[in-house]
C-alpha cells in the first residue's frame, strides 16, 4: 500500500529537510547535487562560525541550536545528521558511546515523537566501526530497531569521486521498517511502480576513458556554473541537454582547452608532487585550483576547492581563516554525499 511506500507522497513535492549538526550545509547540497528536491524546514549547530555563515546563508530558515535539549522537533520528509565524530575518531581517546559528545540517542529520541517517519541520512567516520570494541555502532542500530528502523550503511572515500583527498566516510540511511520501497523525488523514465525514483543530475565519464563514453556517476554539471545566492537555492538542471559539459577524457567542454590526463611540467612546478591528483579535480569541477597556500600558510580558499564547494561558499562568508578552515574541516564532501545517498537507496 501507498502508505508504506516511503516518499510516496513527495513525488510532486519538495522533501522538506530538517538538518542537525548542519555545519556549513554540506549534506543538505549533497543531496541537490543528486536530484533531491529539498524544501529546508530548520537547522541546528551550536558552533560559533557555522552559525554565522547559516544566519549570512539561510536567513530564513529556523536554526534551533542545540537539539539535545529539545523535547521536539517540526515535522520533516528526511533529516541530515553529521552527527559529532570525536568520541570514535581514530585520532582523539575514542570513548565513544561514553563520551558526553555522543548524541546519537537524542537524534532517535526525537525522531521517535515526530508525526511524520522521515528518512535519516548520517555521516561520521569509519572508526564508528570499531569504537567501543564495535558497541558504539550496535547503539546505532540498536537505537534505530527501538524506533522502528532498519539502517543500511557503508564506507566511501572522497577520492572515489576524484578528489585530490582520501577523506574516507562511513554513511548511514535509516528509514522506517514497514518501507516497502523508496521514491524519493521524481525521475522520468524511471518505474513509477516502485524502485528508487529520484532524478540523478550528472553523469561522468572516468578520466581516464579514451572514448569520452558517458559513465554512471553523480557529478554536478559544470557546462556553466549554476548559481548558489543561498545554499537552498541550488536547483539542478532538468534535462540532459544542460549536462553536456561533463568530465570527459579530453578534458571538459569550452572550458579547458586541448585535451589532457595529466599534469603538464607547469603544474608540477606550481602544485608539487600532488599535481596529477589536483589536476584531475580541476577538470571534474571545471575550474582552476586557487593558490594552495596565502603568505606561507594554508590557503582557505585551496580548501574550499579541495573540498568541491562552489567558489566562495565558505571564505565569501568566514573571511578569517581560522574559522574558514574550521567550518571546512568539519565539513563533508557534496559530491561524496550525492554518490554514498545514491548507492544506499539503490540498496
């Protein structure tokens, strides 16, 4: 029946998103970047410099702050969790579930008491694995199976999208368990009958295809630069014909010249022994690497690119450094984010 069919009524609708641990927005683009509609209904971080760029970003969408005080949150489709990774990162005492930064439960204990049974999409890193001797990641699943939800989860490096970076996630889809299937969204030319039903925005080919076939692959077109005023502005384009500037093995469409793989001897003069690795991300995203480094330091701006976020999302807001670099290094990957939803609703 329809009503175990989850998304079933969103087909014609924005999904409306509740996000936590927000950040700079880097799950809630993932998801546009994979052709998920989202209408964004609030989203919550306590962190000094995200909460500057969510008010300069998205005025107008209600920041709750910290939810584990909170005994309920506005009815949402799907939320976003990258839910903190210090208690199981490898490189901090990995406490774990005994560590007062895991807040996990609370993101159950209020989805428990929504009227609706939304999606959840989390991110943390690999070590929620083995943290706690592999307890941490049965408190997950446990806590889901309480509320009434299966999970489905893996692992998936930035780098599997072509960035110059490992950046290796562990990603999580939880959804209700009377689910029978998943539309999330709307796809022309897929079967409305069931299946995953969502419009996938661009296609890649690897680079190092010789034919130029187009491959499978979440990558945000780059035939012209689509414009972000605010972060829930982004809409991708809505036919094939608007995707024809895509990675290819020459190189991408009207925008880098003679076609090439690697890194000229100029690029490894300017770039190191990274060359061929930053080099490859400039042809998927279509645009040059900035400087990597600003007076002897660490360029934001590099990082921002690194990442895959549009020019300025994060530096045009944070303009000092420090807090530039903090916001993108609790950040995800967009693309990275688009690839690892796509793979686990096609489970």
């Amino acid at each position: 029946p329809d009503s175990q069919v989850c998304g079933s009524a969103l087909r014609d609708r924005p999904m409306r998103l509740g996000s936590l641990c927000t950040g700079i927005a880097g799950l809630d683009l993932g998801l546009r970047m994979a052709g998920v509609e989202t209408e964004p209904v609030f989203v919550s971080d306590i962190d000094k410099g995200a909460n500057d760029w969510l008010a300069a970003n998205m005025p107008d969408v209600p920041n709750v702050g910290d939810f584990t005080a909170l005994n309920e949150l506005p009815d949402v489709d799907i939320i976003t969790a990258g839910f903190p990774c210090q208690p199981v990162s490898m490189a901090g005492q990995r406490q774990g579930i005994n560590d007062e930064r895991w807040i996990f439960d609370d993101i159950t204990r209020l989805t428990s008491r929504m009227g609706t049974r939304p999606l959840l999409f989390l991110e943390n890193v690999p070590g929620l694995l083995t943290a706690n001797g592999g307890d941490a990641m049965a408190r997950v699943v446990h806590s889901l199976a309480d509320i009434g939800y299966h999970i489905t989860w893996g692992t998936l490096p930035a780098s599997a999208v072509g960035t110059p970076h490992r950046r290796n996630r562990w990603w999580g889809l939880a959804y209700p368990a009377d689910t029978k299937r998943f539309r999330v969204g709307r796809s022309p030319g897929l079967d409305e009958t069931g299946g995953t039903s969502f419009r996938v925005v661009g296609r890649s080919s690897t680079i190092a295809d010789t034919d130029g076939a187009r491959r499978g692959g979440l990558l945000v077109p780059v035939e012209s630069e689509p414009e972000y005023d605010r972060p829930g502005q982004y809409q991708p384009p809505t036919s094939d014909t608007e995707s024809e500037g895509l990675p290819r093995a020459g190189g991408i469409s009207g925008r880098t010249g003679p076609a090439r793989h690697r890194a000229t001897p100029a690029d490894t003069d300017r770039l190191g022994k990274y060359a061929d690795a930053i080099v490859r991300w400039e042809i998927i995203l279509g645009r040059p690497a900035p400087d990597p480094t600003n007076d002897g330091r660490l360029n934001p701006a590099f990082v921002e690119w690194m990442m895959g976020y549009p020019e300025d999302w994060v530096c045009g807001t944070l303009t000092k450094r420090r807090e530039a670099l903090h916001a993108l290094g609790n950040a995800v990957v967009p693309q990275c984010v688009a690839v690892a939803f796509t793979q686990l609703t096609n489970r």
